[in-house]
C-alpha cells in the first residue's frame, strides 16, 4: 500500500522534526510553523496525523515510554546480578537518549509535563523505584557496603542521571550525558559497591 | 523620597512575579499579562522599570547571579579545609535555591539560556570548575581516598546538584532539592574522602 506508506512517511518526519525542534529552543517556543517548515509537510497534511502541537507532545512522550519497558526486561532476562543490571542499563538507556533526537525529546517532555493531564506518565519506567528495587536486591545479596542506603544511593544516582543528561547537552566541550553517567557509577560505586563486587567487575569506561 | 520607595516597591513586586510565574510555568510559557497580573502592575508601570519580558529575564539572572561570588568568599574566608568548604557552599546555595523562588527562577534562567547573548554567564559562579579547583586542593592535602580524580567527583557532584534541583521540586512526597543534595555528598564521599577525613567530620545531615 504505498498510500499507507507515503502517509507513514509524512508522520515520521513531523516526528523527527519536531522532536529536533523541542530539543534545541525547547516545546513552548517552538510555534507549529516551525515544525511545517523543518518537516516540509503541509498544515493540512500534519491536522490529518495530529489534532494539536500537544497531541504531537503525547507521541513523542509515548515513544520513549515504549522503550523502556523493553529494555528493562532484555537487562532483567540477561541473568546478571543486580547491581550489574542497574549499571548496565541506566548506561544504555542515557546513550539511547543522547544518541536519538525522538527519545531525548520525548524524555525531555514526560519530565517537564509531569502535571499534565494529557498523557499518562505512569506508563513510562520510573527510574528511581527501578534503582531502588535493584539495589536493595544488591544489598540483599551483599554486594553493597554495611551502612549504605539502597533508597538514597538510587535517589542520588537518579538525581546525576538528569543532570547528567542536562549538563551533557549544555556544556560544550565536556563530556556528554553518557560519559558523564559513566562517571556518576565510577565515582558512586567506590563507596557502595562492596569490595569484592568492586574486583570482580569492570566499572563503566573513562571519559572518552 | 516616598516616590522613589514606590517605585521600588513596584519593581520589586513585578520581579517576584514574575519569578513565581516562570517558576511555576517557565519563561517561555508564561506571557506579560500573567505578570501583570499578579503583581498588579499596569502594562505602564511595567515598561517604565523593563524594556520588554527578556530584560526582565536578565534582571533575574544578574540578581542570582550577584549571590554566588559572596557567598564564596564568605566559604573561602572560614579557614575551614577545602573539602569542608565545596560541601558547605553546595549545601547552603541549593537551601537558598530551594527556599527563594527569585534565585530558584534565575538560576534556572541562567541555565536554560546559555547560549543566550542578553546576558553575560561569565558574570556568574561556574561550579563545575569552583567544585574542581576546591577538591583538587583536597586531594593536594591528602583529604581524598588515592585514584580518585578531582575533576571527575566535581562534574558528579555538579550533575546531581542539578538533577537534585529539578527532582526535588518535580517529584511530590519526595525529598526536596536541599536534602537531595546532602544524601549526593554522603553518598559520594563514603568513596571519595579519606577515611581521617570522615572520622573527624560530620557528613551533611541525613533525609529530613
């Protein structure tokens, strides 16, 4: 059906357009036109893909509330102990984001638009709770330190996760959000993780 | 001179405004009117102290701005050891962050707006390279554990000062962005500071 596929075509690059365009002045500055003019798709053609620039929005947050689902039970499956699995896919989950303009803009979007009605936010993976999980069954297994906190150290690696991910994209000349969150495990993971864990296993690389 | 104190009244009030306004909304989102009307201030009065939304933006950067170089000096004059101070400067800029909407909406503004020219960031603090300096004088007097990287803890300790900052106000029934920031430094310096170090210091305070 090339109609079907042409008509794919067209939602795709509003997609891809306007998730560049939030990405870079950000979703309230960006006026409809602008995303017209990037995607080169006619007014009429995007009202036929999407009633609103809010209801694009709602596209873009449930494509990333897709993925992480997904990743999360391919890292689950993979029979790693849980500290390894925490670290393995927070790592993969920031170079997704940093790497794909669609994921980063929709990530972007869930976090800013918590208070809105418009989409369901519960559908997404709440990273703090996933990391809270995984590391008190980390503690539980003994692979972090007596005295360390599951709760706080998931709150505190969440916390250098977004501003990671922030800095990465502001800051030019230093490392992105993925080297950087490498460094938040590096430099976390000295006082959490116990010290057999700690020689037995490679930490997240250096900054590249 | 009661008309010169009216007219500060009146610029103070429309800066609060707008400070909650952008706070509350954000910058882009928030239109003149929303101003207006919540420091009840005619378009008149507003035009007579800033030329336009933008300008107003720049004054609430230059005001937080103007509060960071104090209060560093005020850190660096305590003769406390250079550890002490990178923590104490942290934990009282993200209280003061956290209680002041006209800091919290400039030093958001700050951030957002780099790339920017209507302000110079120069004017302000850079943390990541006040943090980097403050532990590479740590680490020169031996208060760091041996391996670690100065320059690394500082953009971990920055990137979760700044998700710290918008987890604690996104995320209801959590704690806010100054106890956030405590647990980043216990967390962190169980791996980082020398074990002489932790056992003669208090480390911030836990959750409240």
């Amino acid at each position: 059906m090339p109609q079907q596929r042409r008509a794919q075509a067209t939602r795709r690059a509003i997609v891809i357009a306007a998730a560049e365009e939030f990405d870079r002045v950000g979703y309230d500055a960006t006026p409809l036109s602008a995303i017209l003019r990037r995607s080169g798709v006619t007014k009429g053609a995007f009202y036929f893909h999407f009633a609103s620039k809010e209801s694009l929005a709602a596209a873009l947050i449930q494509l990333q509330n897709r993925r992480w689902p997904t990743l999360r039970q391919r890292w689950l499956g993979r029979g790693l102990d849980p500290l390894s699995v925490a670290i393995g896919m927070v790592d993969e989950a920031t170079r997704l984001i940093e790497e794909d303009v669609v994921l980063r803009a929709g990530t972007s979007l869930a976090r800013h638009r918590i208070a809105d009605e418009v989409v369901e936010r519960r559908s997404g993976v709440d990273w703090e709770t996933l990391l809270a999980d995984l590391l008190r069954r980390s503690a539980e297994r003994g692979l972090l330190r007596s005295g360390v906190e599951p709760a706080e150290v998931a709150r505190v690696v969440h916390a250098a996760m977004i501003g990671a991910r922030t800095l990465g994209s502001e800051r030019r000349g230093g490392p992105g959000a993925a080297a950087r969150t490498s460094e938040v495990w590096r430099v976390t993971l000295r006082g959490v993780a116990s010290a057999e864990w700690l020689s037995s296993h490679q930490l997240p690389g250096a900054v590249r």
